[in-house]
C-alpha cells in the first residue's frame, strides 16, 4: 500500500494495541504517533498527522483523495474501525480545560476563525539603521496566512499557530508561532522572513492541514467517524440542536438582563433558576432536549453548569465585540467616551464606550466595563488602552476623548486626557456638555438663598409625603379629585442627576392643591404628624408659589437642551448652537423692557393663589433686631441676617427674578465660552451657523487633523455653488451637517479635505450620556440577589445586553462551532 493510502489502516492498529479502559482521548493521540513512526517511509504529510494532539483532529487531516483509492484491506479496517468507535466510547471522559493558543490576545484563537489582519491608517514605524520601515498591509494579499498584532507589531502565521505540534508546547519560542516576527528590513528577503517561512516544510504541512480542515467545515462532512457512520451524523445533528437551544436560552437571558441560576438547582429543588427551569419548558416540547436533560444524557455531558454558561457567554460576547472592531475600524476614525461609578458591591466599574460615524450614521459601541483597582489617571488610562487592545482598535485613529469634569479625567497636568493626548497628540478633550449644564443649574440652586431654601423646601415635603401612612393619604386624595387620571408622585431633588430638578418642580406644581388639602387635614388632626404638617404648611406662601411658577419654567429651558445632548445623534455644532439659543434666550428675559416673562409668572401665581385661597399680598410685618443687640453689631452688612419681606411686584422682579437670570448668564458664559478653536470650528461645518464654510473658523481645526489647506481652500471656493446645484436639482434642503456630510460622500472626489473634517466633526462626542446608560443595564445587571457575580461574567452580560442588536444578528451555528473549538476533547461530539 503507498504512502498515500496508509491512513485508517495504521490508525486501527494503534488503537488496537490499548486495553478498553486504559485510554483516554488525550493517550490515544500519543499511541498513534508512537505507532505511526514505526513506518519506515511516511511522508511529509503523514508525518505531521503523526505529531498532532488529538487523534480526531488526525483523521480529519488525511486527504480525501486517500480513502478514494484505499483497497479492500483499508476497507475492511474503515468498518473495523466504525464499531471499534463505538465501543470505545467511554462515558467517563472529562471535560479538559480551554486549549491555550500561542501569540498575543488581538490574534485569531480557535480554527475556526479567520487570520486576523487589520488594516490601519499608519502602522508603526521602526528604525533600521537610517530608514524607517514598517508593516506592509500588501503581504496579506501575498500571504494570505499573515496575521497581525497591534499590540506586538509582529506578524505571525495562522496556519502554523494552529496546527503546528510546536503550538501546544507552552516553553517554545518559535518564529511565527508564539514569537512574531517583525524585522521589516528582511521581510521579503528570499533567504529569509515571509519567504523563507514559506517555502518551509513544517509550513506546508500545516497549509495543507488547515486547507483539509476547511473543506471539512465547507462540505459539511465533519469528522472522518462521522463520514464512515450515519448513526454519528444524526448525534452530531442533535447535540448541535441540544446546544444551540443552551446558546439561545442563555443568550435570551442576558438580553432581558435575567439572571440564570438559582440558589439550588439541584433535581429536588422546587425553583433552579431561570436557566434550567427554561431548558425543562423546552424540554415538554423537544425530545432532543428532554433526552438530554433526563436519565438518558450522560450527566457529564448535559452542558448547563455555571461554567459552560460562562464559556458560551465569552464566546458571545467576544463575537460582538469583534462585529463592533470590524465597524470601527471601517471608519475613519472614532472617540473615547469613559466615566465610573460604583456598582452595589462598592466596587469602581470604568465604563468605555467609542462613538464613530460609518454609512451615514453616528454609533456609539459599549465595549465594557473594567473593574478599577486603583483611581488613579496612569491606572485609569491603562484601563482604557487595555480595552482597545481587546476589541483590536489601533488608539492612534482617535480623535477625541469625552469625559466628565473630575480631576482624575480633565486635569491639565496629571489627568487622564494629559496621558491621553501625550501618546494620541490629535485626540482633543471635550468636557461633557450634559455636565456642564446640570452644574449651571446646581451653581443656581445652591448659590442663591431663596434658591437654596425653595429646593429645600421642596426635599422637605418629599421626604414628608414619603411616609407610607401619609403617602397612602395622598394618593387616595387625588384619586377622588381626579379619578380619571394616574395619580402623581413627588420627585425627589437630585444634584447629580440631569432634570431632577425641573421634575419635581413640575410634579409639585400639578398636585399643589391636593398637597395643600393633605396638609389642612394633619395640621387639625392629632397625629404625630401634625406639627410637621403645620410648618410645612404654613411656608406654601405666595412667595413660594413665584418660585415654583419661576423654576418650571426657567429650567423646562434646560430639560429640552439636555434632552438632546443625550441623544447619539447629538453633535457639537448643533449644540453650541442650542447654548448660544438658551443664552439668548435669557438675556432677552433680562433686557426685556416689558417683562412679559416676568409678568406671565407673576399672573399665574396670582392664578393659583386664588384657587386655594391663599394671601397675595404678604401681612407679616419686618422684623427688626432688637436696639439693645445693635452694639455688637461690627459692621452693617450684618443687618443682612435680619428677615427681609417681600410686598410688591417690584421686589419680586429684583430680588428673586434678576438675581437668578443674572445667575444663570454668567454660570453658561463661565463654563461654555472657554471652548478649544478646534471645538468652535464646528461651527463652520454646519449650514446654518453664521460661520457656515468660513476659512478662519475652520483653520484650528484643519491644522490639528493635518488637513491639506491649500486643498481645502480650493473646496471653500467650489462648495457653495455645488450645494445651490443639488438643492435646485434633489429639492432637498440642506438644514444641519448631517446633510452637508451626505453631500460631500456623493462627492468625495472633489471634497476629500471637507469630507474628513465634516466626518471628524459628528464623530466628537458631545456628552458621556452613552457611559450614563451602561451604568443603568449596569444596576439591572448586578442587583443585591446577584453582588456576588464575577467581574468576567458582569462585562459578558453588559456587552450582550447593551449591545442586544448586534447579539441578536449572530448566527447561533457559528456560536457553536466556536464553543466546539474552544476545546480539543469535548465529552458531547459536535462535528
């Protein structure tokens, strides 16, 4: 028999030699090749089948072509071997652990994957002797077998990490294998690098194994049992139908943020945990699944413990994240969104979420949490890179970074956009516009007096109404006053959250005549509650009912604003346009010599006052301090400390209403007129800013994203004309830089320089709402029931839950091709 031809043959005669029971599926890859190498005259392909791990894995790489030509005695041994499979079967298999695959983690990790091979902007550079030479993005074409590292600038070979003896050997430092190469000089040297790796024969050995492995994938044959048996296709076909419905429970469970296990899942328990309770309702309806899950199943092999969870959670989460790398790194470029908070095991979690702009649309992708040891900007910034790292993201493609206003993150000198800028010099830093604006309105609550004690006031009476006696009272009152309408509830204020303010006012204003008749009621009745409810009472006077009609309106302003700051869509030349428009906005109520905000407020206070009886003018007299303590007095500015009364509409009008709009100018000229020029040069890309296509505005900006100028002067001078044309011709307007961008793609031959800054303008990310929202599936994720959950498995469920779309997408046949390739020695056979 040739060479060729010596494949079940041999394979039978090693198997042959062991005893049942003293072979495990790991022993019996070392008896073949202990056997095979007997052979006096193998060939370069049945050598390397010989060194393989894994005896299936073996099979699977012989050549089709010889089991075409085997003779009759090859035959004889392909049926002795078909029954010999399946009394060998040994249920006490265990499970091994996850196989470890040489090379950096930004590389492919199972067979089944393609070879990673990004294509960035710019790769970096290194110096040999006076030349700089770098990673040519053309060998992929060359050698289709490269893989990239970012991390590492090395390249490496796919085919040899993957079905290479030398890939299992943990200790070995082979070239191309687990040390990449990354000489550039001598790349394509003949007697070295690419080429000489390539005509090597250990090279072509694992080309030819690689390219057997896919025929198998593409034919759909699977192993060469599962060729010889029809019995094995159809257990291949129903533990693939057994572990796509695990894929999909578990995948429905992380969607709807449930949690999976219970706190005893055992068979005697009443309640094991939505997981397992899910899988049994399958079960009445699949026998597939029933089998399994009953006596019939191996209990070894069933496939729902905590583990494989965790594992096929991993694997659905990584082919999120690898859609999402694709996406990102089909960009032009992308942003930094990061922000902390604490989860309810006190522990930091940083979130990182990347904003960019492809086909027309803005994205904002969750890429994980990381849990923060330390708070430092060195280990906060490593957090962040280490992220980007894993998604395979090259971070010199960033071009701005979007954080709040803490030290840790905005400082100048030490913080986390200082390290960030150090190392991406064109990443601006943007300080969260949604931030900005609630700290205009907490510098108004907190900094003015009547400001302070009417939001006071108003926490006072939420924390009264709260009470599960008098709440219950409140409730029914306004269900009997309105019956037809879903009773309200008093919001509590909130400095830190965005429009708590403006709602509780809101809420207050709609139920003040039923907050009042609630009072009356404890005030008279002889509860403990009474005195409260008194004092309470007594301070729902007209000049607090100005200062509720006054904030719900003032800060209804605000809410609109931030509303659409925490949209994705939200870009920065539309929101200077919206601050600039609240600015103006004020400063008209200011200078307005009518007053007809003034007055408007004014009436409806009046109106309310009138509806529940309440005095309008004030008839408390000025209090004086006694004469006998003026002698301790230093100075006069002390006299302030005496209660001042309000009486008329002229004090109203300067002493509560100024005061709070000059306030409020200063506070949004403070914090919003301290922009970079690169930030305002947004401006110039959006039709209808006064700016609109200005050379000087856009000039900061073009120079810091190394724009060609004189290129970009030529497009100013055509532009203009071009957008009248296609306005004429589409008769579509051209209202904001969404649709100037959509006007430059459709010629992006003649406007390549506006095209670029148009697209890095909508990619700048306006606030760090994105990171607000993950911290939201965040506490609906790790609740008090699940505190104990795994660091690992909370950014598994976060990725999948906040990115549903994208997870829903995957096919549930390659999720498990993936989990069947994650080990070498699986005790349920899935191909």
């Amino acid at each position: 028999m040739s060479e060729r031809k010596r494949t079940l043959s041999d394979y039978f005669t090693a198997f042959k030699k062991l005893k049942p029971g003293e072979q495990t599926a790991s022993d019996s890859a070392e008896t073949i090749s202990e056997t095979a190498s007997s052979d006096p005259g193998p060939s370069k392909i049945d050598e390397t089948l010989e060194e393989s791990d894994e005896s299936f894995e073996n099979l699977q790489s012989t050549d089709s072509e010889s089991l075409s030509e085997a003779d009759s005695e090859t035959e004889d041994c392909e049926a002795k071997f078909e029954s010999w499979i399946k009394s060998r079967q040994n249920p006490e298999l265990k499970l091994s652990s996850r196989s470890h695959v040489p090379g950096p983690l930004d590389l492919s990790q199972t067979k089944v994957d393609e070879p990673k091979q990004p294509v960035l902007q710019f790769y970096p550079k290194t110096k040999f002797l006076n030349k700089f030479r770098q990673f040519n993005k053309a060998w992929y074409n060359t050698f289709p077998w490269v893989e990239y590292s970012v991390s590492a600038d090395s390249v490496y070979c796919f085919a040899c990490r993957h079905f290479s003896p030398h890939a299992s050997d943990q200790n070995s430092n082979v070239a191309f294998i687990s040390v990449g190469f990354k000489n550039w000089k001598k790349a394509m040297d003949q007697t070295s690098g690419l080429k000489l790796h390539n005509s090597s024969s250990d090279h072509k050995s694992c080309m030819i194994k690689w390219s057997s492995f896919k025929q198998i994938k593409a034919s759909g044959e699977g192993s060469v049992a599962g060729q010889l048996s029809e019995a094995h296709l159809n257990l291949v076909k129903e533990n693939r139908l057994n572990v796509s419905i695990v894929v999909d429970v578990i995948l429905y469970t992380a969607m709807q943020c449930i949690a999976q296990r219970g706190s005893k899942e055992n068979s005697a328990s009443s309640n094991r945990g939505n997981f397992l309770e899910l899988l049994s309702l399958f079960a009445k309806y699949n026998d597939v699944v029933k089998k399994k899950l009953n006596e019939e199943g191996h209990k070894n092999s069933k496939y729902t413990s905590p583990k494989i969870q965790n594992e096929i959670l991993f694997i659905i989460s990584r082919m999120t994240l690898e859609k999402i790398s694709t996406e990102i790194n089909k960009a032009l470029c992308f942003a930094v969104i990061c922000d902390e908070t604490k989860d309810i095991s006190k522990t930091e979690q940083v979130s990182v979420v990347l904003r960019y702009y492809l086909d027309g649309t803005v994205y904002e992708r969750f890429i994980g949490f990381h849990a923060a040891q330390d708070l430092n900007a060195n280990s906060l910034f490593s957090y962040i890179k280490n992220l980007l790292l894993r998604c395979s993201v090259d971070i010199k493609r960033c071009v701005a970074q979007t954080y709040d206003g803490a030290n840790v993150m905005s400082g100048r000198v030490g913080g986390v956009q200082k390290l960030f800028t150090d190392e991406v010099e064109q990443a601006i830093y943007v300080h969260c516009y949604s931030h900005r604006l609630n700290l205009v309105v907490v510098d108004i609550c907190r900094n003015l007096t009547t400001a302070n004690l009417f939001f006071g006031l108003i926490e006072n009476l939420y924390v009264f109404v709260s009470g599960s006696a008098i709440h219950a009272q409140f409730i029914n009152i306004q269900k009997e006053l309105r019956p037809n309408k879903k009773p309200i509830e008093l919001k509590k204020i909130c400095y830190t959250r965005w429009t708590a303010q403006v709602f509780a006012c809101l809420s207050l204003k709609k139920v003040f005549s039923e907050l009042l008749i609630l009072l009356n009621k404890l005030s008279v009745s002889k509860s403990a509650q009474s005195a409260e409810a008194l004092g309470l009472l007594h301070q729902l006077d007209y000049t607090f009912i100005f200062n509720l009609c006054m904030y719900s309106q003032l800060l209804s302003i605000f809410k609109n604003a931030s509303d659409y700051l925490q949209k994705v869509t939200s870009n920065l030349s539309e929101a200077n346009i919206l601050i600039t428009s609240i600015y103006d906005t004020i400063m008209k109520m200011r200078t307005d010599d009518k007053n007809e905000t003034f007055m408007e407020i004014f009436s409806e206070t009046e109106k309310i006052c009138a509806d529940n009886n309440i005095p309008i003018e004030a008839t408390a007299r000025r209090r004086k301090m006694p004469k006998k303590y003026m002698s301790y007095l230093v100075t006069e500015e002390l006299n302030s400390l005496e209660r001042r009364e309000i009486f008329n509409r002229e004090d109203y009008l300067h002493k509560i209403f100024y005061p709070v709009l000059d306030l409020i100018t200063n506070e949004l000229q403070n914090r919003f007129e301290k922009n970079s020029p690169i930030v305002n040069a947004c401006d110039a890309l959006h039709p209808e800013n006064p700016s609109f296509l200005n050379y000087d505005k856009l000039l900061p900006m073009a120079q810091h994203y190394h724009s060609e100028l004189e290129i970009l002067q030529a497009e100013l001078k055509i532009i203009p004309n071009t957008i009248k044309q296609y306005q004429i011709k589409t008769k579509v307007n051209i209202n904001n830089i969404m649709d100037f961008i959509d006007i430059l793609q459709k010629y992006d031959l003649v406007f390549p320089e506006l095209l670029k800054l148009g697209v890095i303008g909508v990619t700048i990310p306006v606030s760090s709402a994105a990171c607000e929202r993950t911290f939201s599936c965040l506490r609906r994720l790790k609740t008090y029931l699940r505190n104990k959950m795994s660091d690992e498995r909370l950014v598994h469920l976060a990725i999948i839950n906040i990115e549903r779309e994208t997870a829903k997408s995957l096919d549930t046949s390659k999720i498990v091709d993936e989990f069947d390739a994650a080990h070498k020695n699986r005790r349920i056979i899935l191909h």
